[in-house]
C-alpha cells in the first residue's frame, strides 16, 4: 500500500530549498520507523500480508502522512516583520 509519492511531494513544495537538511531527513524517517512504514523512491509505503492486516496499515498509512505533514512547521522558518 502507498502514498505514491504524494506526502514528500506535498512537503518538498513548502520550501523554495531544493534539499532537505540532514536533520529534516532524520525526522522524516523518524516518523517512518516509529509506525513501521517504508520509504521507497520517495513513496511512502507499508506492505500488506493479509487483508486482515489492510485496515492497520491504512490506518498507519495515514498517520505518517499527517505525520510528515506536520513536519513543515519545523521546515518553516519565521519570517521577520512585527506584529503591527
């Protein structure tokens, strides 16, 4: 089951940085490996055995999707300005 591609696509379009730190990297497969999904050319996927397992796995699918999502608030630099 994947994602195809459409999570890191998504966050990679939040930054006009063509790469990610070493950092970003780290905490994106931080993500991944606490919920057991994998990164495989930029899809994010989790393997079915059974279709007793396919509601978890969605489940987990979805999760690490928000997951990384949420990762572009640390991606986000504050801009300067004042508040009024």
């Amino acid at each position: 089951m994947s994602d195809l591609g459409e999570t890191l696509s998504w966050l990679r379009m939040q930054s006009v940085a063509r790469k990610w730190t070493i950092k970003q990297k780290q905490l994106v497969n931080d993500v991944c490996v606490t919920l057991g999904i994998e990164q495989f050319r930029g899809m994010l996927q989790v393997r079915v055995r059974s279709d007793a397992e396919s509601a978890a796995a969605v489940m987990r699918l979805g999760q690490v999707a928000v997951r990384v999502a949420d990762l572009w608030f640390t991606f986000h630099t504050r801009r300067g300005g004042g508040d009024g």
